[in-house]
C-alpha cells in the first residue's frame, strides 16, 4: 500500500511548526497527608512543592502554572514570611529564653 501521512497532501509545502509556548509547571501547597496523592492522580506529580503559600512560593508561580492548594482558596492573599524564617525566629528564641528573640 502506498499513500502519503493523514493530513499532508503530495507536494503540498510543509506548514509552520507552531513554537513552543513556555513550560506550565504544577505547584503543590500545603500537602500534609494522603490528600498529596489525591492531586497526583488528577493533576500529575508536582513541578515544585511548597510548604505554605507565602510571598517565596507567590514569587515562584508564572503565568498559566497550575497552583493546587491543600487548604484554602485560591483567591488567599499569600502570608508575608516564609516558613523556614518562622523557624529561624521560634529558634532564636528559645535559645535567648526570651519571648521576643531579644537578650536583656
């Protein structure tokens, strides 16, 4: 049998390949628990994960990534500080023996 691909005709010129677009990447926020493979199945294993949606993780998300949220909605403003600087502070602080991180 002889013929030519579904969709090219026989000395037809080659049509533009259309440019790929940039790369959509999938965000997982907040995942704790088995709820993180619920997401897996619908939304496909995660490009980045982050722990909390803090100004760090709003930074990391381009135009047309997909954000998926474990609590919350996704209009939530992002939170001003990341986890690991909560960290840091709760640290300092009890190393000082101080309630607010400052020596006396």
């Amino acid at each position: 049998m002889t013929g030519v691909p579904h969709g090219f005709a026989e000395g037809a010129p080659e049509r533009p390949r259309p440019r790929p677009g940039p790369a959509r990447l999938v965000h997982f926020v907040g995942f704790r628990d088995d709820r993180y493979w619920n997401a897996v199945r619908v939304f496909g294993p995660p490009d980045m994960i982050h722990r909390n949606w803090d100004v760090y993780a709003a930074n990391d998300v381009a135009e047309g990534d997909i954000v998926v949220h474990a609590r919350g909605e996704w209009t939530d403003m992002p939170r001003s500080f990341s986890t690991e600087a909560e960290e840091n502070r709760r640290a300092r602080r009890a190393l000082s023996g101080t309630r607010s991180g400052r020596s006396r």
